[in-house]
C-alpha cells in the first residue's frame, strides 16, 4: 500500500445516514474474484436517480465522501471499500461507522475520519464550493474557509496509513509469539486443534440424489 | 492471580491474547475459521501473490453457499448439473480449487452437509464455546448463540487469518441486552431480536459486544439463540454472546466436529468457568421485558423500522431526529407504503422462508404448524429453503416438506437464496416479501424489492392469508 499522509480535494457533500454496504455496491457485483473494477458498480441504486450526488459535475472525481451516522453498516463485503477506492474516494467523513468498514477501509488505503455531528454539518456546507483537507500528520480537517476540526485514530493504524505497512508481514514477524500461544493451546485446550476432519465425519450415503 | 470479576467476553479475549501492544491493541489467536465462495478469493489471490501457505489449514472449514441456485442441482449421475451464471460458477469453482491447493476442509455442493455456513458450523459442531471463530461474513455473529467470540471479518482480514491464525484487534466495549419474563402466546426468538434493535437503533451496538441475558435468553433452545445472536450486527454490535450452558452442552454432545470423550469432558469443564461472573460489570445495561414484545416486522429499509404487527406504518413526521424524519419518508417511498396504515393491511406477493437467521429444523416446525391444512393465497410465491441438506433430510423424515408442498409453497434446496439474491431467487422490483431473513436494505432482495422482516411462524401467516398477518389469529384454531 502507497503511504498516505494529506488527501485533499473536493469532497461528495451527501450527508445520508445508515448507509450501508448493500447501497455502497450492491450484491451482484460480488461475483468477482478480483479486487479491481468495482468503481462501477459503486452506488448502482443512488446513481440510478436523476440529480445524484455522485453524478453532479461541480464534485466528479471527488476524494472525498462525506456522509452520516452510521457509514457502511450492514454486510463485511471489503468489496464495499474496494468499490469507494477504485472511484477514487481516499477518506469519508462521517459521525459514526460501521466496525467492520472501518476496518475493511483502513486496510484498503481509505480513511475513516470520525467527527462530531456538528462538524460534519458544517463541513456538508463548506465542501458545496470549497476544498477540504485532511491531514494524518496534524489530526485535522481543514476548509478552504477557516474551519479546522481535530480527529483521532488509532495509533498502530495511523502509522500503517502513513508508512504504507503491509499488516500480513508485520503479524508473520511475530510468528515465535504465536507458536508459543499454539503450546499453550495444546496443553490447555486440546480439543481446539484435534478437531475431526470432514473427511471423517462426512455423513454416509448421503451424497443429495 | 487475577480476581476482578469478568464478563463472558473479557474471559474468552484474555484466553486469547498472543500479544498486547502498549497502545492496548492485541494479537487474538483465532480458534476457527469459516471460508464460503464470495469474500474469500482475492484472500487466496493475495496469498499466491505473497508466497504466502495457510498457517493452520486444519483450524478452517470451507462451504459455498451464497450463489448456489436452490433448484435440484443434481444430475442423474449425482454430480453437480452446470450454474447457468457463468461469475457464480466461476467464485464456485474458485472455492473448490482454492481450498484443495491450501489443503482446506471443504464441503462441496454436492454433500449433504452443504448450506449455509452458519447453519452448518454449530450443525456440525463446528463452532465450540470459548472460541473465537470468524468468517467473511457479517453474520458470523450468529454463532456466539453458543459462547463463542464470533464475528464477520473482511477479505484482507480472511487473507490475514488464513496467513497467520490471529486477528489484530482492539478490546471491545461491553452491553448487557437483558430480556427477563415469559414470551407471550405467539412470540418467537425473531421478535425478541427486532424488539430489541428497534430499541437499541442499528447503530446502538457500534463498539460493543453484547452479551444477551435474562430468564427468556435461558430459556431459548439453541436454534432460537442462533437467531437472536444472528441478527447482533443489525444492532451495529460486532458480536452477540450467549453464555453456555447445559442447553449448549446438550446440543453439541455428539456433534461430529465437537470433541469427544475425555477432551469432551475436559471442554465442558473449561466451558462452565466462562459465564460472567456476579458482580462483573458491562459498560451498557439495556433491559426488555418479555410481556411487552409482541409478534413484530419491520415497515422500512433499515432492521431498527420496527413495529408489532397490531401496528401501523408510523408517520415520519413523528421522529424527533431530523435525519430520520427524512431516512423514513424515503423509506416509505421506496417501501410504497403511506403513513397511518394497519401492518395487516398490507398486501404481499412474495414469501421467503429461509436464511442464515430462521432456516433450522425448529424455524420449519413452527412454519409448517402454521402452513399446515391451509393453502398459500392466491397471488403469492411462497418458497422454503432450508439452512443446510442435514436441516433438509431431518424436515423430510418429519414430513414438513409434504405440509409446505401441500399448502402450495416450493421446497427448495439449501442455500442463502432470496436472502440476498445473489444467485437466481430474487423478488421482482417493487413487490412485497414477508422474509424470515436478516436485512431489509434497499434492493436486498433483488433491484427495487420490498422487504418486511418477519418470524417463520409470521411469514407463513403471510403466504396464507396474502398479507402481513398476526399469526396470533391463525394459532390454535383452523
Ligand atoms: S443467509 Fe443471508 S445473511 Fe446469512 S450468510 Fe447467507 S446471505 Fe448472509
């Protein structure tokens, strides 16, 4: 992954709550077996209305979406992220998100900047005619208006958007740790590992004639 | 030697940690892991493309589900007849080549154990209490019915569970859902659960794992505590517990994957030192009372649009949060319903009796009680899809497929089906469906869809009588 540390751009002022991945990128764009190509199908359902957001020229190509409470509840499709990345949105901003989003957006290069209602009310408003930006180094969103608002995110996860870590390898790093844990599971819990195969198990003569 | 008192959750985490960070993130160790075809294959292609192996390829089990059409899908050779949707085949076909290169359990179409992988885990005895067990899939939190740390993953994460046996995480925060009293003449474990999300909202749950409690949590079978834990993520929480207890033990003695003889009993012994201790504290109490849950559905396009049946489509005005003043007209646009109209008035064409939520042998039986010497109504498509082929065989050795097909419904093959219309089942665009699944999202059931979450008891009232209906009514006399 490319280290992140600004996005800075025009940003979707859309605002609307509990939007969630089925409305991101709808379930028959699931039958891929790759990641790329799914900017297509993003908002399928949305972009079907005349005077959508997402198809109104003043924010084309926009990096940023701002939205409401609630931002990618529903299913654990990553599919929804990689839908956001491949058009190009690199940071939504929102009250609240769905856990598995968040994560699933943090793991594409996406960031999920959390602010207060009351900030992102006035952000729907600054970004009809001004830039917005975000900046992982200072923890702020800035206007071209003279709006600033601090946010937080997770320290390890921070640092991961900002120097581009592939999480994978740094959990392999750690595999003396986690052979030591998997002594202690066998010892403690053996009946984690000793599981029966379905090959053992497998129900006879049951094939479904 | 630590004292403090623990929750449920706070046990099965510390048995868990590998590692913790200073920030308090932690390494969680990942006792199970289950792979169907949808969210799996970029985590495979990221493990070719890493030279990366499966660390513990025994720790996982693999079964497609989502995209298997639920028609007869055996030839007479008793192999599987083609998937008319070339990209279905093609994630199938995927899942089948994947698992055998990275020497994965898999269950293919063709078995009897195949359905819907969170029908099969617990089925097949699987799932354990005092694991943590994940999958790519949101509602992987069904499985926490039986004490175990379940919880829906990402395909990145799917790739890095598959490359290392552990999940990065930080602590939750901790919700106690309290439903205390008796059920009511006709109320099901489904209406505890959209009771309760209409209470907490579908976001209420963000951040937290919730541990469900209480005397009508005590008293549900398993299956009904599957459909309760199921439906947690509809509350935003990540994860539902139930603590184990003798009902759990009793319905995983015996199981094929469970253990067996003397790990079974060093696993119960294990198993009864988990449930919260008294005096341990969660940082959100939220109580219900089982006398004020009435049969419920939902009336629009997100699971918290919760009302009884004997309700009516609640006027958007009458929201105090401006935002869902304007979520809730656009609901009842999208739904074709207008403010003030009885729930029972409302006609509906379709009726979907399956899904990951209500598609286990106890959802059939209570649907079929309903079904029973009556004919679906003229005019609605009423389908039963079991949850898995083992849910399949024991309906058909009851009878229950002869009851659904006398009344006029389609006995389907094992699948999610119409829960997410991924494969063939769909409901057309702007009609109704009274469907026993988990999410009433705009175009969940296919472009345009109307969907009403329901009981399977309810949604079989539904089909015979052609509207949403109060089974109440239907109960009892013929
Ligand atoms: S039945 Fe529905 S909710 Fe359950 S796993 Fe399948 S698609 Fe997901």
């Amino acid at each position: 992954m490319n280290p992140i540390t600004t996005v800075s751009g025009t940003a979707y002022p859309w605002g609307a709550k509990n939007i969630d991945t089925d409305i991101i990128i709808p379930a028959h764009w699931l039958k891929t077996i790759t990641r790329a190509g799914l900017g297509r199908g993003a908002f399928e359902t949305v972009r079907a209305q005349a005077g959508n957001i997402f198809d109104d020229p003043r924010y084309a190509g926009a990096p940023i979406l701002i939205a409401g409470d609630n931002f990618g509840c529903g299913s654990s499709r990553e599919h929804a992220a990689w839908a956001l990345a491949d058009m190009g949105i690199r940071a939504v901003i929102a009250p609240s998100f769905s856990d598995i989003f968040s994560s699933n957006a943090f793991k594409n290069g996406i960031i999920p900047v959390v602010l207060p209602q009351a900030a992102v009310d006035r952000l729907l408003e600054a970004a009809k005619d001004a830039p917005v930006t975000i900046d992982l180094e200072t923890m702020t969103v800035t206007t071209g208006y003279q709006d600033r608002f601090p946010f937080t995110l997770d320290p390890f996860r921070r640092q991961c958007l900002m120097e581009g870590l592939d999480e994978i390898g740094l959990t392999l790093a750690q595999d003396t740790a986690i052979s030591k844990f998997e002594g202690g599971l066998r010892e403690q819990r053996p009946w984690i590992e000793e599981r029966r195969g379905y090959a053992d198990v497998a129900v006879e003569g049951a094939r479904r004639t | 030697m630590n004292t403090r008192p623990q929750t449920l959750y706070e046990k099965i985490w510390a048995s868990h940690v590998v590692e913790r960070r200073d920030d308090g993130t932690c390494l969680i160790y990942i006792d199970r892991h289950l792979v169907h075809e949808v969210t799996s294959p970029q985590a495979f292609e990221g493990l070719r493309a890493g030279g990366r192996r499966v660390r513990r390829p025994e720790l996982t089990l693999a079964v497609p589900d989502h995209n298997l059409p639920t028609t007869p899908r055996l030839g007479p050779d008793g192999r599987l007849l083609p998937i008319a949707d070339p990209e279905s085949a093609q994630q199938l076909d995927a899942l089948r080549r994947n698992t055998a290169e990275f020497g994965i359990d898999y269950i293919d179409a063709t078995a009897a154990e195949q359905g819907i992988v969170h029908v099969v885990g617990p089925e097949l005895g699987f799932t354990l209490p005092g694991t943590t067990l994940v999958c790519g899939d949101s509602h992987t939190s069904a499985h926490g019915a039986l004490g175990a740390l379940a919880f829906g993953i990402g395909t990145s994460e799917v790739e890095h569970v598959l490359a290392t046996q552990t999940l990065l995480l930080s602590p939750s925060k901790t919700m106690e859902i309290r439903v205390d009293g008796t059920l009511g003449y006709g109320v099901s474990a489904k209406d505890v659960i959209l009771a309760i999300i209409g209470k907490i909202g579908a976001a209420g749950g963000t951040g937290y794992v919730v541990e469900y409690t209480g005397e009508v949590i005590r008293g549900l079978s398993i299956e009904g505590r599957l459909t309760i834990a199921n439906m947690s993520i509809e509350g935003g929480a990540r994860a539902g517990l139930i603590a184990p207890d003798d009902t759990t033990f009793a319905y995983l003695k015996g199981r094929p994957m469970a253990p067996s003889g003397e790990n079974w009993d060093r696993a119960v012994a294990w198993w009864k030192t988990l449930p919260t201790d008294a005096g341990a504290a969660y940082d959100r109490t939220v109580t219900l009372h089982a006398g004020d849950i009435a049969p419920s559905l939902t009336w629009g396009t997100s699971p918290e649009d919760v009302v009884p049946i004997t309700g009516a489509v609640p006027d958007p005005e009458s929201f105090a949060d401006p935002a869902k003043r304007i979520a809730a007209q656009k609901s009842l646009d999208y739904m074709g319903l207008s403010a003030g109209t009885r729930m029972q008035d409302v006609p509906v064409q379709h009726v979907f009796i399956g899904s990951c939520t209500n598609s286990r042998i106890e959802d059939l039986r209570a649907a079929a009680a309903v079904a029973d010497g009556r004919r679906v109504a003229d005019g609605v498509r009423a389908m039963v899809v079991p949850g898995s082929g083992l849910v399949k065989r024991q309906a058909e050795a009851e009878g229950l497929d002869r009851v659904f097909v006398s009344a006029g419904f389609e006995w389907r093959e094992p699948g999610c089906s119409m829960c997410l219309a991924m494969n063939p089942d769909k409901v057309p665009p702007g009609e109704r469906c009274a469907s026993t699944s988990n999410r009433n999202f705009v175009g969940r059931q296919g472009p345009g869809a109307r969907t009403h979450l329901v009981s399977p008891a309810m949604a079989a009232a539904a089909a015979v009588t052609g509207r949403l209906a109060d089974v109440r009514d239907l109960m009892g006399a013929k």
